[in-house]
C-alpha cells in the first residue's frame, strides 16, 4: 500500500486548524463583560430581579394567588379564574426559585467566605429564608435541608412545613447575627442600596411573618421568637421607607404587571373587592381600580370571579374596571413586605399574648401605614378609621386584622393568599363557575416534572402530607 505523504500532512494541517478554531471560538464564547469568577454583587441583583419577576408575574400572582383570594378577576379565558389547572401551570416559581433563586444565593454565601464579607452572607440568607417561605406556603412540603447543592443532593428529599419553617426561624436569626452594620459594604443591592441596617429590620420582620404562620401549631415557637427580636435590638420596619420593595424601571427592566397588560386584557379588579372598599367608603377604592372607559353612574365595576369566558366577556372590556393605572405603571413597584403588614403582625402578636401592647393603636397604625402607602390625605384616613365597620373587635381579632390586611395585601397575591387560609378572613364566596365543587384553592399543585425527576420523594411527602391536589390542607392552615 502506497502512502501519500501529502495527503497525512494535509490531515495533519486540517487537524492543526481544527484545533485552533476551537481554541479562537473558546475566547469568542467568554462575555468580555462578565467575571469568569461569579461576584457576590451580580448575583446579588440578579437574585433579586429574578426572584422578584417570578413573585410579582403571572403564574405566582395575576394567573393564580390573585385570583384565589379575590383581588382581581379574569374577563376572558377564564379556566385559572375556576379553578381549571393542570400540573404545569404551577412550574415557573417552583422551577425559577430553586434553579436560579436559591441556587445562586447559595453561590453567594460561599463566596462570602472568600471575601470576608459576612453582609453577603446574611442578605443571602434572608433572602433565601424568604423565598422558602414562598415555596412552602404554596406548595406545602418542599425539598430544604438538601435544596441548592444538585452536586451532593440530585434528588433532594421533601422536608415537613413544620421542618422548614423551624428552619427559616433559625437562618434568619443566623442571618441577624451575620448581619453587622459596621461590618464591610456590599454592592448590587437594589432592595435596599446596602443599608444594612434596613435589612436587619427586614430579617426580623421576615421572622415575626414566619413566627405568625406557625402560631396555631406551634405558639410557643412563635412566642419565644418574638421575645428573641425585642432582645435582639434592631427592631422591624419603622415606616413606609423601610417597606421592602423593588422598584422597577423602564423596558426591558419594567415590573412584569406592566409588561401583561401590554400585551393583553385578561385580568379586571375583583367584584369582591370593589364591593368591600366601596361599602366602607374606602379611598383605596381609586387607587386599586381604574374607572371604567364607558362611562357608568358606577364608575368602578369589578368582575365576579370565575366566570364562563361568554359570561364574562359579556361584561365588557370598557364597561369594567382595570386594576389601577398604580399597579399597571413599568415603574410600580413589586412590594415584597410592607410596614402596614408588620403593624398588623403586631396588633395579633398581642391579641394572642405573645407581647404586650395595644392591639387596638397596633391595628388603627397598621389601617393607616396602608393608606399612607398610597398618599392618601390625613383628614380621609381619620374618617376612614373612625368608622364602626373599621372599629377593630378584640374578641374576634381574626376577623378585624384578616379583612383589613387582605384589602392593605392588594396585588401580592401569594401573601394574602397564604394570611386568608391562616385567618380564614375575609369569608369569601368560591368561583361562580368553579370546577372545585363549590370550594376555593387551598394551595399550589407540585410540578409535573417533580413526579418524573423526583419521583420517589415526590411519593413520600404526598404520603405525609396529602394527595397532590389544589383542596389538600397545609399544615399550618389548622383551622
């Protein structure tokens, strides 16, 4: 056999070529524009954007939670509005906090170590604690302990709502301490541009948000909790200025409400709730919705919620109300804890004997932090207070903080959807056309993939905790 020397000396070159090609692309595929090494602070912003979207977006808020607890209504296709749902409609917050979320905030506390900086570390872990606390509450049992760390736990075991929420107690207390305000700066902050000590109050408003949620299974927790941040020192949120929030800019970074509405006319102000706010003569009425494009003697008409889509397109677009033009603005701001919701925390704390102080000051401080959120004019909210349908009732505590916290929760949807099965006010009427028996959600349906991937622990917790359907009670829903 005859070798042609030219032709190896030609693969030879072609192989020479390959390989440098492949080197030359290696270098094209580098973002110039981003560190090889992650940084604490574009993972930081990254985190929060991210998370925020997902929390304040479609399938967490306006296409389901919303919905649940009456705060808006679907004037065409109108299936999420009854109760019409499958498996994968509940995937994006599952999939987008674990994968991204709590993956990267894990990434940032290893890193922390690194640079010395403990201020990462805690704003991480409060941040995590509080997006566990979203997945637990809709979903109930959720892979915790052996969360984030896919190299050591591929198919991480579900954890007890009971587990994780002792659990959140903890890292926020262990975050508390990380937390130092004369301790290094950090950057990519955009919840709080780096003033530590607002995210200590908001650690430990986390915590009497978690103490509450556990208060019928578990008062003693909740009540040493409590006792634990009043000697701890740094307090909660002291005013609307410390409200937890990010506030959005422009396209492409608009709040994702905005982004919906550009594109579509799916979602109206809830019947509900424009019949509520109007009976106390309620000045959040103008703010929650828009007038109607035609003109009506009404001028806010909500939808009742779950409609046949005929039904409610029969209504018509220009003769119901918007959400308001507040929430629908790019620039709105995707509230993630308030200081009316911390004042009402209290109010209850004290009604159900876990601190001292005045239930009733606590109540009528919270009704007003809310109005307040909105620019509302003193002489409107002193009216507003002193009427007897606001007047709060000591004997039956739940009620007076479950309703006036639903209507200061409007458009954060997973909150008040998690605070309504917990106070079980307002009492609301399920979906006229809903496909639940005459019954409302009780939570989120895990993840189909779940069953495919995890199957096994997937099997477990429904096994604890009850089959995988939207009507299973969570554990710290007692009542």
């Amino acid at each position: 056999m005859k070798i042609d020397f030219r032709q190896i000396a030609g693969l030879f070159l072609l192989l020479g070529l390959t390989i440098s090609c492949k080197d030359e692309l290696a270098k094209v595929n580098q973002n110039q524009n981003e560190a090889e090494t992650p940084q604490p602070a574009y993972l930081l912003t990254s985190t929060i954007k991210t998370t925020a979207d997902s929390y304040w977006g479609v399938s967490n808020n306006l296409a389901s939670s919303l919905l649940f607890v009456q705060h808006w209504a679907r004037i065409q296709y109108t299936d999420p509005d009854r109760y019409i749902f499958t498996n994968n409609d509940f995937n994006e917050g599952w999939s987008t906090w674990y994968s991204k979320s709590i993956s990267q905030l894990k990434i940032i506390q290893r890193l922390s170590s690194t640079t010395e900086n403990d201020n990462y570390k805690g704003v991480a872990l409060v941040l995590q604690s509080w997006i566990f606390s979203l997945l637990t509450d809709a979903y109930g049992e959720i892979p915790y302990t052996e969360a984030g760390n896919i190299d050591e736990f591929l198919t991480p075991h579900y954890d007890t709502q009971e587990t994780v929420y002792k659990g959140l107690l903890n890292d926020l207390k262990n975050a508390q301490t990380l937390l130092n305000v004369d301790g290094k700066g950090i950057e990519g902050d955009i919840l709080y541009s780096g003033n530590i000590a607002q995210w200590k109050r908001f650690a430990n408003a986390l915590r009497l948000r978690v103490a509450l949620r556990i208060a019928d299974r578990l008062p003693d927790l909740a009540k040493t909790t409590l006792q634990e941040i009043a000697a701890e020192g740094s307090g909660y949120l002291n005013s609307n200025t410390d409200n937890a929030k990010l506030i959005y800019r422009d396209a492409p970074y608009r709040n994702p409400v905005s982004a919906s509405f550009e594109a579509r006319e799916d979602y109206r102000i809830s019947k509900t709730m424009v019949d509520k706010l109007r009976g106390l003569n309620d000045p959040r009425l103008g703010i929650y919705a828009d007038t109607t494009t035609t003109s009506t003697p009404e001028k806010y008409i909500g939808v009742p919620n779950g409609l046949t889509s005929s039904d409610a397109s029969n209504l018509g677009f220009a003769r119901t109300s918007r959400p308001g033009i507040y929430f629908r603005e790019p620039k709105s701001p995707a509230v993630i804890l308030s200081y009316a919701e911390v004042l009402f925390g209290l109010s209850e704390a004290v009604s159900r004997g876990f601190i001292t102080g005045n239930a009733t000051n606590l109540y009528q401080q919270a009704i007003r932090a809310s109005l307040e959120q909105y620019n509302i004019e003193n002489n409107l909210i002193v009216d507003y207070l002193n009427q007897s349908a606001v007047k709060f009732d000591p004997k039956v505590y739940k009620k007076s903080i479950g309703e006036q916290k639903w209507i200061a929760l409007y458009g954060q949807g997973l909150e008040a959807f998690a605070e309504w099965r917990r106070l079980d006010y307002p009492q609301l009427t399920p979906a006229k056309a809903g496909a639940l028996g005459g019954k409302i959600p009780l939570r989120f349906l895990y993840p189909g993939t779940e069953q495919s991937l995890n199957g096994t622990n997937y099997q477990a917790a429904i096994a604890r905790q009850g089959n995988n359907t939207l009507l299973t009670k969570l554990w710290f829903d007692v009542e």
